[in-house]
C-alpha cells in the first residue's frame, strides 16, 4: 500500500488505516479470534495505522489490540486516545487534567504491551481545562519518549490553532464521509493551513454507507446504532434515498459501496479509518486504495450527499459531549 504523511509531521502511514471501536461490541457481539485475524490481515496489506482509545470496552479494546501486534510491533503505527470518562452513575464526560492525560498514557503502554505510543490523541476537548495545560502535558510525554507524536479528535479550529502553538500536532481525527461532511466546513481548512494531518473515523457511515444496514431491525439489541438518531427508521427512511448514485456508481464498476465511499475520501488527502471485525472485509477496503473516481462520479457523489443533507444526529442527546468543539 502507498505510503502518505499525516501533514508536514513526518509521521508515514498507510493510505488507509484501522479503527478499532467496533471490536469491542459497540456493533454488536464481538469475537476475539476474529477480531485479532482482522487486525493481522491489515498489518499484511500495508493499512498500518491502527485507531484504538482506552474508552473503548473500557481498555479492553487496547488489550485486543496488543495480543494482536504481538511480535508484530515494528509493522503498527498504533494510535490511542484518551479523555473520555464515565461517572459512577454511568454518564460520560471528559477530562483533559494534565495529571490524568500523563497517567492514562502509562495505563494505554501497558495495556498494549509496547514502550511508546506512535500517535497520542485527546478524545475529546475538555471545556474546563485551557487546551494549553492539556496540549501542555502531552507534550512533556513526547519529550520523554512516551509518544511519538499527538493530536486531537473532534476539536474546532480555534481550539486546533490554540493547541498547534503549543505543540505541532500531527493529526486532527474527526467523523467524515460522504453523509457526515461538517469538517469541511471549518476544520479542514485549518489543518491544511497549518500542515496537520486529518483522519476521518466513521467513514463508511457506521456501516450505512457499506450497504448493510437499511433500518433498525438490521440491528442487533445491544448495537450502539439504535441509539443514534440518525439511524432511527424515520430518519433512515430519508437517508436510505441517498445511497442512490452510489450503488450505480458501484455496479458500473464492479465495485462495492464500501470502496466507492472510501475512493471519494481517499481523494481529499485524508486518511481514513474503516473498522471490521472480519479479514475479508479488510481486503475490500484496502481495495478501495485502487479506485479512482471520474470528475462526473465525484460531482454525482457530492450532489447527492450535500453537506447537511442527512437526516439526524450523530449522537443521541445525552452524548451530546461527544460531538466535540
């Protein structure tokens, strides 16, 4: 797989990398096995930035992952994020203390069984702590071989040019794809300003843009989906019409929908992260590093995923933190 840098960082990375959330259940029931052969098989094909955060099964996600790159370090560029919190009634927060960003990087490193984490990220942007003191600390865990390199998930671009003065960062991490095109508003012209990586998580839609997933029932009881406005059976029932052009623009090709979408970001100088808890799926996205769209495919896609144009929220109301700022 082609090889790109996350901005002027330095930092090399597959053209396509590996978001790992959804082996931890958040998608339904996971299988180890399963799971740990998804991650190998991408570390084979080259998509080797692989996405986990010490949110996900609460630091059961981090664990997978390194029984996964066991003796395969030196093939991973292994990103984590923290910052995200839950309270004792089970309501989430964040946090970005100083004190707790350098103590959960200690727990991450030995959670994944490696000495230093590639790209260290702060989940989300703590209201209550000035991005400075936060940006602060991650940057005393660069000075002492910690982590290679940080960045930010979900910020806005006030907060980005705030944080990058402090320390260059090497990538913004954000929600992006064809139904979910908000960063391009302000965000993305910021990290080009300020030659900052941009890697888009969810970028298959959560799976609706894959194909799979046409109403709640698709769903089993315990996905995070069903929580999600924008997959409710009304607003699906808007968002269903959408997918339209790009089964058209996939059969023409003899592509799936996963790659079609993927080809279209793939062109906008980010790097994505599909997640799968199967190696078969795996090798479909890494072929989608081989699809080049028309300029016609691309006005077709553009116009009929507009920004704004699909239906519902990305979060249910009370993970409203989670939108980020």
């Amino acid at each position: 797989m082609r090889r790109v840098q996350l901005g002027s960082s330095g930092l090399e990375v597959g053209a396509l990398g590996f978001g790992a959330w959804g082996l931890s259940g958040d998608y339904g029931v996971a299988n180890d096995r399963e799971s740990i052969a998804a991650l190998r098989r991408t570390l084979e094909l080259g998509a080797n930035l692989i996405d986990t955060a010490d949110e996900y099964g609460s630091g059961g996600n981090e664990l997978l992952v390194g029984r996964a790159l066991a003796g395969r370090r030196a093939e991973a560029v292994v990103a984590t994020k923290t910052g995200i919190v839950h309270g004792p009634d089970g309501a989430v927060g964040v946090c970005g203390r100083p004190d707790y960003v350098r103590a959960a990087l200690d727990r991450s490193l030995m959670r994944l069984g490696i000495d230093t984490i590639d790209l260290f990220y702060l989940h989300r942007v703590d209201p209550e702590v000035p991005i400075e003191e936060t940006v602060g600390a991650m940057s005393d865990l660069v000075a002492a071989g910690k982590a290679r390199f940080i960045g930010l998930s979900e910020a806005g671009p006030e907060t980005i040019r705030r944080a990058n003065a402090i320390h260059s960062l090497a990538a913004i991490q954000s929600e992006y794809s064809l139904w979910t095109r908000t960063p391009e508003r302000d965000v993305l012209p910021i990290v080009r300003e300020l030659g900052i990586g941009f890697v888009a998580f969810s970028p298959l839609g959560r799976g609706f843009l894959a194909g799979g997933v046409d109403s709640t029932g698709d769903l089993g009881p315990d996905d995070f989906r069903r929580r999600s406005p924008r997959f409710s059976d009304e607003n699906m029932r808007v968002n269903r019409k959408l997918v339209a052009p790009l089964r058209r623009i996939a059969a023409d090709r003899g592509a799936t929908l996963a790659q079609v979408a993927l080809a279209w970001l793939l062109e906008r100088d980010v790097v994505p992260i599909p997640g799968t808890r199967h190696a078969e799926r795996v090798d479909e996205n890494v072929q989608a590093t081989e699809v080049l769209l028309t300029p016609d495919e691309r006005d077709q896609l553009d116009r009929a995923f507009r920004p704004g144009v699909a239906a519902g929220a990305r979060y249910p109301e009370e993970l409203e933190v989670l939108t980020g700022r």
